[in-house]
C-alpha cells in the first residue's frame, strides 16, 4: 500500500534510522501492517553483539513508534503539506514485553491499532511478528504536533 518513499513522505527519518521498509495494510482511524526487513548490513549489528548479532528491542519499539506515526497521520486526512508541518512526539511507552530475539534475515512485522483517539492524542497498540510469532508488544501514546 506504501513503499518507502511515501512513508519517508510521511515520516521525518532516514536512514540509519527509517524503521519501516513498506505499509501493506491500513485502515485509517483502525489499523496498520507494515514490516522492516532486517538485515546483517544494518550499522547497529557492529555492536550488537558481534558474533551473536540480535536486532535490540530499543528499536523494534521505535519502529512500532513509526508505525503508529504513519497510521496516525494517514488518519487524520491531512495534505503532504499539512503533514510536513507536523510531527509525532512519544509520551509513553507502556507494557513493553519482548518474547523472543530478532535476527538478521528476519521480516518484522509491525501490527498496529487504535486503542483510543481523542484530539491531537493516540493510544496505540502495538504487536511485531516474525513469521507469525509474536516477538514484541507495548502501548505506545503519542501526540502530534506543530514543527
């Protein structure tokens, strides 16, 4: 449904830090699926850990943050010029659970969804699968704002 370039339409990362590679599923005001590919080539394996490479849970959690941005601003029926305006701020992260590691050459899937909706605020809930299992959950509430 959106390919990098329209998310990087949407959001103000880029690489090293763009999170999400592609959107396949979106139902404004519901829900988002979108999936990272992640790969050996990625900077942040150099250290973590060599040998034993495992994608941190710090950034499964900010790529489920991007996805819920996307899904909030696809949302709220806004024009490019509009949404170039604005940004999402995080303002909570709660519940975090990780429960099994990502690898290189996995497909994260980022499963999102409205929990609540009020003004310029959202509740997200948000799922990451690799292969239909369940490997991270968290709600995430954010705020979109003025630049």
């Amino acid at each position: 449904m959106l390919d990098v370039v329209q998310i990087q339409k949407i959001l103000p990362h880029r690489f090293p830090f763009l999170l999400i590679d592609r959107i396949t599923d979106l139902i404004p005001n519901t829900s988002l699926v979108g999936y990272k590919n992640v790969t050996i080539g990625e900077q942040i394996f150099e250290g973590h850990f060599p040998g034993h490479p495992i994608y941190p849970g710090v950034m499964i959690l900010e790529g489920m943050a991007q996805a819920g941005g996307v899904l909030a601003f696809k949302s709220m029926e806004m024009s490019e010029e509009e949404a170039a305006n604005k940004v999402v701020y995080f303002m909570s992260i709660d519940g975090a659970k990780f429960r099994a590691p990502v690898r290189p050459g996995d497909r994260l899937e980022y499963r999102m969804s409205v929990v609540k909706h009020k003004g310029a605020i959202w509740v997200l809930s948000g799922k990451a699968y690799v292969d239909d299992t369940l490997v991270s959950e968290a709600e995430l509430k954010a705020m979109i704002v003025d630049k």
